[in-house]
C-alpha cells in the first residue's frame, strides 16, 4: 500500500538523475502566468504570443530556465497525497503532470494503488497495461498498526536518493502499484510500492513491450537498499480499517 509519498529531490539532479524531457512540466505553468493563453494555446492575444516568443528566447539563453522550473516543481514536490498533481515519467523520458488516483465511477475515494499481481485480471487496468510510467520519489509512508494504534514510518534507501514507483496512466490520472513487501519491511506492512530499478527502466516505458514481458519487474526491492525510521511510540495514531487502500483491487 501506498497512500502518501515524497519527492524532496532537487529538480535539477532528478532532470539529470532520469535524463527527463521536462518541457511538459513548465507548459501549465506558463499558461497559467500568462494573461489571455487558453488551455490548449489557441485565440491568444497577438501580444501573449510576442511575450512567449521573449520567453522561450530567454530561457534558450539560459536566463528564465531555473525560476521558472524551480516554480513549476514547487507545487509537485513534497509531501504528496491522494488527489494531488504528481510528476510521472513517460515514454522517451517525457516528465508529465497526472492527479494521483483513477476516478471509478462505482467508487467514492479514488483508485491510488493497483496489485501488481492481478492488474491483467481486472478491467479496470487492462486498457492501461500499455501506458505504463515510473513516478519519482525520494520516500513513503506506511502505518504499522499495533493493537488499537499506529505507528507512522517513512521509508526510503540510503542517502534519501530519488527512485522510481511503477504506474499506469491514463492521460490525466495515474495510479502507482504495489507488491509484496520486502522481507526487512514486511512487519510493517504487508504491501508496497513497486520501484522500478535503474536497468528497468527503459524496458517499463517502452511500449513496444507488452505487460507479459515487464510484469516480472514488479517486486520487492532488496533489503538491504532500504532504510525506515518510526515516530516515537507517544505519537501513535488510532488505527482505521482503510487509509485510501482499496483493498477489493
């Protein structure tokens, strides 16, 4: 399970960490500080175009590039939520933005998480078996329950650095899989996100690859490559049935 992540990376290590296209990423966020833009570009004022043709030239002279980046991932970046706008990875490296969570009609909170070994099982994600894409984070949370309390644990590998969850997409949401946990973090929780590994994650973006030859990706990542630290036993929180976890997927 997976119901709350961070993304504490510097945006410009994760760009050259991942190689990421981040053009995307900056598209919102200059329509959205441009007076007159529409949503897909067009019946702008002749002046809002002249100012993004200064724009771009500013920023391939390098002047605009870090404000205007720093910015953008200002609001996609820390602690993120069910609902909220997160960063994935596409096919060709293409950084994208997507709310977390599928809308399903025949449910009241949205579809944040998706088992990995039954996604080809369910008709909800067969037709996004195809959009396969990696969400960067840098940790989770996962809540250990201990008789009527829960004990909130952050999870990351060593040094903090950014990885990648395993997701499917379908052009506006994303939903991040999970798996069977590792052995060293199994007494917290029975599941957790799956991460793609460095040498992966060509072949999980790719395609051209059908779900049969990528679902073997989706496991446990090695114990020792992780690290969890759990609040203090006084800050335990009452245990709920659900924490955003549909559980019957």
């Amino acid at each position: 399970m997976c119901s709350r992540y961070d993304l504490n990376s510097d945006i410009y290590s994760l760009q050259a960490r991942f190689a990421l296209d981040l053009c995307n990423i900056l598209r919102p966020f200059h329509r959205m500080s441009e007076p007159g833009v529409d949503d897909d570009g067009r019946n702008e004022p002749e002046r809002s175009r002249e100012n993004r043709a200064e724009n771009k030239t500013d920023k391939d002279n390098g002047n605009k590039v870090g404000p205007d980046l720093d910015a953008a991932f200002e609001s996609l970046s820390g602690t993120r939520r069910p609902t909220d706008p997160v960063i994935v990875i596409l096919a060709g490296n293409t950084a994208g933005i997507r709310n977390w969570g599928l809308t399903i009609s025949t449910l009241n909170t949205p579809l944040i998480n998706a088992r990995a070994e039954t996604l080809d099982q369910k008709p909800t994600f067969r037709p996004l078996l195809e959009r396969r894409c990696l969400v960067p984070a840098t940790g989770w949370y996962e809540w250990r329950k201990d008789g009527r309390g829960k004990h909130k644990t952050a999870i990351t590998l060593p040094g903090h650095q950014p990885f990648l969850f395993a997701g499917l997409e379908n052009g506006s949401e994303v939903t991040i899989i999970t798996c069977r946990p590792a052995n060293a973090i199994a007494h917290i929780h029975d599941r957790m996100p799956a991460v793609i590994g460095p040498n992966h994650i060509a072949g999980w973006l790719n395609r051209n690859n059908g779900f049969a030859d990528v679902r073997h990706m989706l496991g446990p990542v090695p114990d020792h490559v992780l690290n969890w630290h759990e609040d203090a036993p006084g800050i335990a929180q009452p245990a709920k049935h659900d924490d955003g976890q549909i559980d019957l997927l």
